[in-house]
C-alpha cells in the first residue's frame, strides 16, 4: 500500500511516498521514512487526527509528524490583541 510521510516548517516541508506491506502501521512508516530528528516531534496525526504509533495504516494515508508549538496559542492572541490598528 501507498502512504505518504510529511512534515513541515513554516516556509518549506519535506515529504517522502513510501510502499508498505499490508497491515502496515505509523510506526512502521517512520522507521523506514529516513526523516531524522523524529524523537523531537510532539505528536504524529493520520490525515490531521492525532494516533499512536500503533495505529494502522490504509491506503492513501498521509503520515504528519507534528512539532512542538514555538508559541502559545492564546499568548500570541493576547500579542495581536495588544498591537495597535492602522
């Protein structure tokens, strides 16, 4: 089966297609991506749904490889929230 293992920066992203056998799992996919630093990742998603590493693969899937926020979400709201208008 075909999946894909993507992930991203805020301006480029890498991506690789892989072939894995049927029954296949996320786990499987990352060890054979060739993607390092993959331990730093805060989480691994399906189609942008968080999994386990445990989680089996279909057809067509694409793996996301997550990465820590640099910013709070609502902190970076509050900063926006603070600027002055033009």
């Amino acid at each position: 089966m075909r999946v894909e293992v993507i992930r991203a920066w805020p301006h480029r992203y890498q991506s690789v297609a892989l072939e894995l056998p049927l029954g296949a799992c996320v786990a499987d996919a990352l060890a054979v991506c060739g993607f390092d630093g993959l331990e730093q990742a805060s989480a691994i998603a399906v189609h942008g749904v968080v999994v386990a590493p445990d989680a089996p693969l279909n057809e067509g899937d694409r793996v996301e490889v997550l990465r820590p926020l640099q910013v709070d979400p609502k902190e970076a709201r509050r900063r926006r929230a603070r600027k002055p208008a033009p």
